[in-house]
C-alpha cells in the first residue's frame, strides 16, 4: 500500500507539474485556458503563447490549463463564469463559433471580451490520383447532378471542414443540405477513406494532406485562401469557379465585465507576446500564418463570423 | 540486408547512456501512468511534449516510445491484482487475471503478462522492420463495410464471454450499448441521450465506464458483504511460474501477437477488439477448462495482444502519416513540433531517427521485463493488505484518476452512478463484460455501418460486395452455425446407433 500511495503522490505531482489548474497565482500571473485536451489545436496555441509569453517577460507568471468538452463549449461556460477577471484568457476559434450553434449553448461568445486573433490556417480540398475530377469545375458539375453520389470526407460534424463543405455545395449551387457528408473522427482516418479511395473528396487543413498532395498520392483540387500559397501549388477555390474563402482561425477572449484599463493591459500584453521572437520562430515552425488583429476589428470580425458560420450551420441542417 | 544495416545503426543509437537513460524513463513513467486508471499514455505524452522543446528528436522519441508499451504493459498489474483495469485494452486481462490473483496465482498472472508482453512486442516489432508496407497496403482498403463486417465478427466471436445464462448476458450487452449512444452523434452532430448536461456531449469515456464498473462497483460489492461471515483468505501460492504455467503460455501469447499486431494496423482497430477476440480464441481451444475460474491463458493470450497492437500502430504512422489511435496521434504532433512529416518520405530522409526509435522498442521492451518480472511477487503482496485499506485505496485511486481525465466533477458523478450499477450488476448475478464489449463494439459498429450506406448512396449491398467484409461475414455465420450443426450431427449419431 505504501508503494501505492508513493505513486499515487508522485502521479499527482507530475500532473499539477503539467499544468492541472491550481489555486496559486498572485497579482501578475496571467492564465491561460485551452478549452480542449491536450495535444489539438487550441492546446498548441494556448501552449505555445505560453513560452512566447515568459520570452516577452521573464517576470511574468504564466499558467496554462486544459478545459476539454463539447467543441470548447464547457471552456466557455467557465470563462463567462469568471465575470471581471483580468487575469484570464481562452483560446478560441472557428471551431468554437460553430459548436456554439450546434450544441445550443447557454452562452454565446457575446458574453466575452474580445482581445485578439492570433493565426490562420487554411483548408484544403482534395482527392485520391486515380480520381475522375480533375479540377473544382468537374467536382461542381458531379455535385449538380447528385449529390448523393460525392460523398465528402472531414473531420467533425459541424467543424471546419463540414462548413467548407457546406458553403462550396452553396458556392457550387447544390443545397447544402444534400452534401453527403462522412464525419471521420479527425484528418487521419479520413486520409485513410482517401487513400483507400472509398470516398470522392476530402477537406481538411493543409498540413493534414500536404505531405500526401507532394508524393502524389492525393491532387489537391483548391485552397480555401484568398491568395494562392507559397508551400502548396494548387489554385484557390475562387480561381477554380466556388466563391468561397474560410479560415480556421484562432484567437484569445477574456471573460465579459472588463473595464478599458484591464481590457487594454491584456491586449498591451498579448501584443508584447505577439512581437516576441519565440511566437514569431513557432508561427513559421507550425505553419501557420500571422493574422494579428486586436480592438474594435477583431470584435468586428467575430461578429461576422458568427453570423456566417449560424447561417450555415443552419443551411445544412445541423442546428435540430 | 540494408534495413539490416539501418536497424544496426539504430541500435548504435539507441546504445548511448544518454538515450538508455530516455528510454528507461519513458518506461517508468509508462507503466506509472498505465497503472493509474485514467491517465494514459497518450495524455502523458501530450503533456511532455511541451517540456521536450529542447530535447534532441531522436531521445525524445526514444522516451515516448518507451512511454507507449509501458502503458500498455502497465494497465494490467490493476486489472489482474484488484480487478480494476488502468486502461481499456487491459479489461479482458482482469476477467481471468483477478481470479487467478484470488486463487494465489497473482504472481504468475503477472509474470505471464509481463513474459507475454515482452515476446509479442519483440515479435511485433520485428514485423514492424520487415512487414510494414504490405500491412499498411492491407491496412488502407479496409472501407466502412469491411469495418461494420469487422464488428459483427467481433461481436459473435465474444457471445461466448457473453455469460452462461444468455438473457443476463443481453441485460448486460444492452447497459453497455446504451452507455454507448450518450453524447454528439459524430454523423449528423445531434446531441443523444444527454439530458442537457453539457459535460455529458462528448460522451462518456471508456475509462470512466470500466472504472465505475470494475473497481467501483467491486468495492461496493465487497463493503456490503464484508460483516457476511468470514473473508476468504487468499493463498500465498508460488512465486513463479511453473513448467505447466509456461506450457499453456507459449501458445497463447504467440496466438495473441497474430492477432495484435495487424489490428492495430487498421485505422479503426484499436487495442481492445484483439484482446477480446484473444480472449474468446483462448476459450474456445481450452474447451471452457478452468475459463471462469483463473486461466492463465486467458491472461496471456490478451496480455500479447494488446502489446503487439502497440506496435502495429507505429505501421501506418511511420509508413504514411497515419495514426490508429489516440497516442499515435498525439506522437503524430511531436514529430510535426520537429518539423517532421511522417510518411513515405521519413524512412529516406530521417532514417538515424526512425531506426533508433525502432531499436529503442527492442530495448525498452526488454527494459519492461527486467523492471516487472521481479516486481510481480512484490505486487502480489498487495493482496493481503487488509480488505478495509485496500478497498479505501481503490475508491480514492480510482476517483483520483477518473477527475485527472477531464478535471470535470460530472465524471466524478458519472463514475460513482457506474459504481451502482456494478454493484447491482454483481448482486444480481449479471456478468460486466458484455457491458464493456457493447460500449466500445457499439458505436462502433453503428458508425461504420451508417458511414458505408451514406458512401453508397443507400446501396445496402456494399455491405456484402466487398471481398473483406463477404470474408468476415461469412465467418461470423460460421461461427454461428457451428454449435447447431454440431449438434444435428450428434443427434444423427444417436440415432444411428439407435437403429
């Protein structure tokens, strides 16, 4: 039993040592919360601002902790919960916008102070080498016909790539409620449908597909930026005839009920972090691309975001 | 002859203080975490990754490695001493494995896991070297259907665990399922059966539900039965294991390594489904002998399984990016945080990194061995700790797991509802393991089976036209239909002998 409870001790300490939320933290100690488990999107961001952080300040204390659940949704509730914190920031993003709608969640992101978006990472559409589409027309042309016959491989129900999906389908003049839609439980298991050629097209982010688009297993048909990009040859949506442009991007909020005063300290210190060397060195690591935007044209922005994705949401069905 | 060449220098690289001291490390750490119910591999690696910055990529990889098989090495030392499984791959070990701890024999369920461990990853591994690219080819034309039909095998093969009395067996198959359709519909994105708890949209995880199940309701169980007369005094028995003991290992483990190894090289396999077919392979040619009361090849065979599928995993993540399982994925990350991109290309352009990682399996599976073998007689010890204690402590190792999942108190609530239901469960004679095999079989089988109409437009004969799932189909009626030819053929028999 001794043995047990040692380990059961040296267990605990190594996982508060990795971040569980604690009680400490004094005035200057700023935290940061990924709504999600360790290892997505949000963690790296949230994980990566972390050093960033301590690199722009050595004196600061800076904590991050993991809030998994319902596409962020839990996260959420907890930071609308810390009313007048000025000490507490979410990582946050498309993703988040879209799980608000479809889960009908309690609370919206109106209920949060916006600080800034940090990066973008754009979606990609493909299919397998031996495919019959060759370019976005033939793919529009085939959707037209029957829609049940395209069946499209993503992640998510209601994520990034089934949004994409959905508003190509619109871009391409096919109700979008007809897209047939697989939802594989992340990029990998769809690379697997492809490879394996049992689906007609897969959407992911570019990093999922790239290596595979090199090699020439998969043809990438378009990318969903408004300009063509450096690290993938292949056209844009809009070139390819679907006027449609989506970024999943992300960004940081602060709980709602902030005065000017901490709400611009936050930004002031987040943008310390955003001109660090270190975020800068793991932007170009991660392939991700620097939308920094604060104030008033972030706030803007979420709001047009957020009417986008609750239009399309419900244009596919996915709000019950 | 080259990769020969290549594995060699892998070992030179594996060989440095420097690295052993990673890969000794990783597992440790991986059999700590894999005994805890709830932290796994996969959470452990994620939350190094960000520390392992600065460590060169070849040692880091060592250690995660090393992490990997120590986890699944790890779950089963709880699921066979206190019938409370660290990880769901480890399940099936606690059905025979606890009761052969009860008749004395923890030592050589332990030994036999550890042994067994050790053979079907260096098996495995070895496979990994020179088999890659044909499972991966294999590995990738498995559809939707395939999958379904993969399911259904599954869920024939293991009726035979299902229990003596079938309508129990079903009670417990459909409490399983049920659990199974709690949270977002991956399909559609609709919420079911959650009753509006947020907390409950994701579902309810695998871990929780085993926990609930085995420990907790075993430790209600106990405590309600503890004033009941005397408690059974459990026998010290040998220490090792026996000539015997080996004799009905060798087969098992070799059994459970062929089953392993491949499954964890399909994209929607898993560690759990070999383990459960290991466990009903191991039955069934044992024809039912001790099965029930404390075989040890129900241990090993398992035991094999679930550690060949670890390294069946590595197939299709360092021959094409892809990964079949949480912590692959998550070791997917770490090699893209070094601005690595497994795939066809790793193999030519980082061939000092691939090679000493697959070097570093060998060793830190022969590391397993040599840390766990002469631990097993130790652990077994923890079974005369008196009841009141040890149970106390399962409660709280169990409750301090489940909250490192998701620091969420709903699992809290949810673990100790499940504690209830295992306990009725137990009182009124219904067996748990169908309740699991439903849980982790179910959406399972639902998701691929709606995934493959959805592919085929409403088509339902792509269930039958591939040549895989018309194979796996055509099996799971076999086994069906056995018993009832057998037993037309022996009522036949009678009757000639009649005439």
């Amino acid at each position: 039993m001794r043995r047990t409870l040692i380990l059961a001790a040296a267990l605990l300490a190594a996982v508060a040592a990795c971040g569980a939320p604690s009680s400490g933290g004094g005035t200057s100690a700023l935290k940061i919360m990924a709504p999600a488990a360790p290892g997505g999107g949000w963690d790296t961001t949230s994980r990566t601002a972390e050093q960033a952080f301590k690199s722009a300040d050595p004196n600061l204390k800076v904590e991050v902790y993991n809030v998994p659940g319902a596409g962020g949704t839990i996260g959420l509730t907890q930071l609308v919960g810390e009313k007048g914190n000025g000490n507490l920031l979410m990582t946050m993003g498309l993703v988040m916008v879209g799980a608000i709608e479809q889960n009908k969640s309690q609370v919206t992101l109106a209920e949060t102070t916006p600080i800034a978006k940090l990066t973008e990472e754009y979606e990609i559409v493909v299919v397998p080498a031996n495919s019959p589409f060759q370019t976005l027309q033939d793919l529009a042309t085939a959707w037209k016909t029957d829609p049940a016959k395209v069946a499209v491989a993503g992640g998510s129900a209601g994520g990034t790539d089934h949004i994409l999906a959905g508003l190509m389908a619109k871009a391409a003049g096919v109700d979008p409620k007809l897209v047939n839609y697989i939802a594989h439980s992340g990029g990998g298991e769809a690379l697997n449908s492809l490879l394996g050629g049992k689906v007609a097209i897969g959407i992911s982010g570019i990093g999922e597909f790239a290596e595979h688009v090199k090699s020439g297993k998969l043809r990438a048909l378009g990318v969903s930026s408004p300009d063509r990009l450096e690290s993938i040859d292949a056209p844009t949506l809009k070139e390819g005839g679907l006027d449609v442009e989506l970024a999943n991007w992300r960004g940081f909020v602060a709980p709602g009920g902030l005065d000017d005063a901490a709400k611009q300290s936050l930004t002031d210190l987040v943008t310390k972090m955003h001109d660090s060397a270190a975020w800068k060195d793991a932007v170009a690591k991660n392939g991700w691309i620097d939308v920094f935007q604060t104030g008033q044209p972030f706030a803007d922005y979420l709001n047009s975001e957020s009417a986008r994705v609750k239009g399309i949401i419900a244009e596919m069905g996915l709000v019950s | 002859m080259d990769s020969l060449q290549l594995l060699l220098d892998g070992f030179a690289t594996a060989f440095t203080p420097v690295n052993l001291l990673y890969a000794l490390v990783g597992v440790t750490l991986g059999t700590l975490v894999g005994v805890l119910p709830g932290i796994g591999p996969a959470m452990t690696v994620a939350l190094l990754l960000p520390i392992t910055f600065n460590v060169p990529p070849a040692s880091a990889f060592i250690m995660f490695a090393g992490i990997y098989y120590g986890g699944m090495y790890g779950g089963s030392t709880t699921s066979i001493l206190l019938n409370t499984p660290g990880e769901s791959s480890s399940m099936i070990t606690a059905l025979e494995g606890n009761k052969m701890a009860r008749r004395g024999r923890a030592a050589q369920a332990l030994a036999t896991a550890a042994i067994g461990s050790f053979v079907a990853g260096t098996i495995a591994t070895a496979l990994l070297v020179v088999a890659a690219p044909l499972v991966v080819d294999f590995a990738i034309s498995f559809g939707p259907e395939d999958y379904f039909a993969l399911a259904i095998l599954a869920f024939t093969a293991v009726s035979s665990v299902l229990s003596r009395s079938v309508v129990r067996g079903l009670a417990s198959l459909g409490i399983g399922l049920v659990i199974g359709l709690i949270g977002i519909d991956q399909q559609t994105g609709q919420a079911r059966l959650t009753l509006g708890i947020p907390q409950l949209l994701d579902g309810i995880d695998v871990v929780v539900v085993a926990v609930g199940l085995f420990a907790l309701g075993e430790v209600l169980y106990v405590a309600s039965r503890l004033r009941h007369g005397h408690p059974e005094v459990i026998p010290v028995g040998r220490a090792f294991m026996g000539r015997s003991d080996w004799a009905r290992s060798w087969k098992p483990w070799l059994r459970g390594t062929a089953l392993g190894f491949p499954f964890g090289a399909l994209p929607g396999g898993g560690a759990e489904i070999p383990t459960f077919l290991s466990y009903s392979v191991e039955k069934r040619l044992a024809k039912g002998r001790e099965f029930g009361e404390g075989a040890i090849e129900g241990v090993a065979g398992p035991e094999a399984a679930n550690n060949a599928s670890a390294a069946g995993t590595l197939v299709p993540l360092l021959t094409l990016g892809l990964p079949t399982s949480a912590t692959a994925a998550i070791l997917l990350a770490a090699f893209q945080q070094y601005g690595l991109q497994p795939g066809p290309q790793l193999f030519d352009h980082n061939p000092a990194l691939v090679w000493g990682m697959i070097a570093s399996l060998f060793v830190g599976n022969a590391m397993l061995l040599v840390l766990n073998l002469p631990l097993a007689p130790v652990w077994a010890r923890v079974l005369h700790i008196p009841r009141p204690y040890l149970y106390a402590g399962i409660l709280l190792f169990a409750a301090l797991g489940v909250y490192a999942l998701n620091a969420s108190w709903v699992d809290l609530v949810v673990l100790y509802l499940l504690g209830l239901i295992g306990f009725a469960m137990r009182r009124f004679g219904l067996p748990l393991a169908p309740a699991v095999i439903g849980l982790i079989l179910g959406p399972m089988a639902e998701i691929q089976l709606r995934r493959a109409l959805a592919i085929g437009a409403g088509d339902a004969t792509v269930l039958v036209t591939s040549p895989i799932a018309a194979i796996l189909l055509t099996l799971s009626a076999l086994i069906l239909a056995a018993p009832l030819v057998r037993r037309i053929l022996s009522r036949r028999k009678r009757e000639a002998l009649r005439t």
